[in-house]
C-alpha cells in the first residue's frame, strides 16, 4: 500500500492510507473510475466512508462494482459526470485504524518503515528506510548512520525477528552483506 506523508504523524503509524486514484467519469449516474491501490478492495462497501483529496473530504459509497483492472464509484454527494468530475486524479484514503489485521509474523510497511536495525552481533546497522518489492521477496533499504545504504533480502536466514513495541529489527548478515 502506498501512504500519504501528509496527515501522517511524525513517529507510529499514519493516520490515512491510499486505496485507490479516481481517473476520469464513467456513463451518466455520477460514477469514476477508480485505479486500485489497495490490497484489500473487497473491505469497500456500499454506506462505507472513505476520504478523498489532500484535504481528506469525507465521502460515502453510494455505488461500487468492478471494471475491468479497477472499480467504479459512486458518492452520494455527486450524482452527475460533470460533478463528480471534479473528482478527477485525486486520491483516495481510508484511515489506517480500518485495517484488517494479518496473520503472526506479517507486517504493513508503514509498521516497519523507521524500525532501528541490529545485528546478532550487537552492530547497530541504521533504520528501515524503505522496501521494495520484487517477485522474489522485499529487499529492506537499511540507512546507516554514516548516510550509506545496506540492502538486505527479507527472508528468514537474515531477518531473524521483527519487534514492533521495541521498534527494532534483528538481523542476520551473510557473508559479504557488509
């Protein structure tokens, strides 16, 4: 999921997380075409409220079915292409607090990013810059306190345990991750 560094608290989690873009009007009842974003569309119901813009405007699903890659919306506020229009390229949000939770062991991103990184050899590496996502697995950009980066692969042999209530990760490297 992607996040919103504004409306954001500077430490913990965001306060708003993005869902989805709204694109371009669809036929003539006030629906848009919404790019998802989220890995979970199916929590978004009709009556449900999500936020919309940089100014996280309240909005309520009046209509919502897929369309091919995305969805199409409808809010109650906004019953015609030319006013829902205006809608056009802003993002979606829900607040992070609607969530679902995952199974043990696994984490949003935003619960990571900004984690202290130690090693099992007591080496404070830096902190949880970023994660990118590949077909294998996540690689955690760790910055180091000298502004370097460490990229390590987050698989089993070297993520070795994840403590959100400490706010730290411990680290296995392998030989030539130095």
């Amino acid at each position: 999921m992607y996040q919103q560094p504004a409306g954001s608290p500077p430490t913990g989690e965001p306060a708003f997380l993005v869902i989805g873009k709204l694109r371009h009007p669809h036929g003539v009842r006030g629906e848009i075409l919404m790019e998802v974003i989220t890995d979970f569309p199916e929590r978004l119901k009709v009556g449900s409220q999500v936020y919309v813009g940089a100014e996280y405007r309240p909005e309520r699903i009046r209509t919502i079915r897929a369309h091919g890659k995305g969805l199409l919306i409808s809010f109650e506020a906004y019953q015609t292409p030319e006013s829902v229009g205006v809608l056009r390229n802003q993002l979606v949000f829900t607040p992070s607090t609607n969530l679902p939770p995952l199974p043990e062991g696994e984490y949003y991103h935003h619960q990571l990013i900004g984690l202290r990184v130690l090693s099992d050899q007591s080496q404070e590496l830096g902190h949880l810059a970023e994660i990118l996502s590949t077909h294998a697995n996540d690689v955690y950009i760790i910055r180091r306190p000298d502004g370097t980066e460490l990229l390590l692969p987050a698989i089993e042999s070297v993520i070795l345990k994840i403590d959100l209530q400490q706010r730290e990760i411990l680290v296995h490297l392998l030989p030539g991750m130095e």
